[in-house]
C-alpha cells in the first residue's frame, strides 16, 4: 500500500505520501510519481494508481499540472490525460471525486480545504513559489468557487527542513525585497554568507498572514529522511544522478 502522512485537521481525504509502496526500482524506489523524471513511464503510472486506489479515487481522476515554480493556479473542472496538465504550480477545485496532487523532493507541498464551500486546493510551494505568492494566489482561487479564507484549513507538507537548506543572498535578498521582517526565517549558515532557510515556517506565516482558520506544519524534513523522501538537495549533495518525487494529494468526497 502507497504510504502517506495525514494531517487529521484537514476535513477532506488526502495524502501526503512517501516514498515507500511503489513498483519503481533503483534511484526511483518506489513510489515516484513524477511523470518527467527517466523512471519507466509504466511504472509511475502504477505508482499514481496505487495513490488513486489509497484516497479511493478512480485512477484517471488523480491530476497534476506540469510545475515551473511559478504562482498561477488553474481550476479543475474535469480530469485530463495523465501528463498533459497545463502549466502551472497550483490547482483548485468544487468537484467531488477529482484528486489535485502536487509533485515534490523537498519543496513545500500545501493543501487546502474549506468544507463548508465544498473547495480544495494544492500548492506547490518552492522558495520562488512562495516568494511570489502561490500560496495567496490559491486561496484567491478558492474564493472565486465560495470559499471563505476564515474557513480554510491548510497544511504544509513534508519538504526540507531549516537544519538541511543552506541557502545563498540571492535567495535570502528575494525574500527581504518582499518582506524585511521575514529575516526570522533565515538563520545562521555554517559557511560565509550563507543561511539556513525555513521554508515550511515561511510557507506557514504567508498563510497565516492571508487569514485561513489554521496552517499546520508537519515538520518533517525530505532530506533528512533518506528511506521515506526523495530529497533533490540531497542528490545535488551526492553529486547528482536520477530522482523520483513524492507526491501528495487532497480530494473532496
């Protein structure tokens, strides 16, 4: 069975799922579920069926956009062919039974849900992402369909943790170009102008501050957790080669 962590605050069925219960083999054991990496095409569509089967979802309704790190959200109405998202970094939706996964390997995945309108939405929330604002322009989103963002629960996912991303000034200078106060965010780097960076704390006050009812952190770090994520910090660290993604998931139903 596809292995996930849940977030019991989240009022709708979703995932956010590990590494662990898939068919791949190699650097992509063995649940990547990421359509463009060099893992055998067959295979990843067996890994995103296997998460379809565990949220109890028909196979062809489990989608995903094609990600650039950007900030536009799309709204579901109806399934595509798997591969063939549009682009984008975020997607929402009213539609019960269609599944919005996000693909990552230590960006932050987010979720969210507002019950009461019968709305869900998924970021994926990279340094840039987060920066430019995915996270609010998702909420927005969700607010075309009659979501309240003081109903909006939210989470933020598995992604690399302060203690694992050591970070440059162009990244620290984005985000202070933005926002001075959010230099809490950086703390100090083993080396010479660098920083650890706290991108699921970051990702978490962006939502707090557009005013959801509750951003929930799982804590959990991709990098430092070898046999459940795939991490690409910790690839770049090994001086590079093949990677699976991770995917997680929320469906209305």
């Amino acid at each position: 069975m596809a292995e996930s962590l849940c977030v019991d605050a989240l009022p709708f069925a979703h995932g956010f799922f590990t590494r662990r219960g898939g068919v791949s083999t190699g650097p992509f054991a063995s649940l990547n579920c990421s359509l463009s990496s060099a893992d055998d095409r067959e295979a990843v569509l067996e890994n995103r069926g296997l998460v379809a089967d565990t949220l109890a979802v028909a196979r062809g309704n489990l989608l995903g956009c094609t990600q650039v790190h950007g900030i536009d959200v799309v709204t579901i109405e109806a399934p595509w062919q798997a591969g063939c998202g549009p682009k984008a970094d975020a997607m929402v939706t009213d539609r019960p039974g269609l599944a919005l996964g996000v693909i990552t390997a230590d960006c932050a995945p987010v979720l969210f849900a507002d019950a009461d309108a019968g709305v869900a939405g998924a970021a994926h929330a990279g340094w840039r992402g987060a920066v430019g604002g995915v996270i609010e322009a998702t909420i927005e989103a969700m607010l075309r369909l009659g979501a309240r963002a003081d109903r909006i629960v939210s989470a933020v996912g598995p992604c690399i943790g302060q203690a694992s991303y050591e970070v440059g000034a162009d990244l620290r200078d984005a985000v202070l170009r933005r926002a001075p106060a959010d230099a809490g965010f950086f703390g100090p780097g083993t080396r010479e102008e660098r920083w650890q960076f706290d991108l699921a704390g970051y990702c978490a006050a962006r939502l707090r501050a557009a005013g959801v009812a509750r951003a929930a952190v799982t804590g959990v770090d991709t990098l430092a957790e070898e046999d459940r994520f795939f991490s690409h910090r910790r690839r770049v660290l090994a001086g590079g080669g093949p990677i699976g993604h991770q995917i997680s998931v929320i469906v209305i139903g």
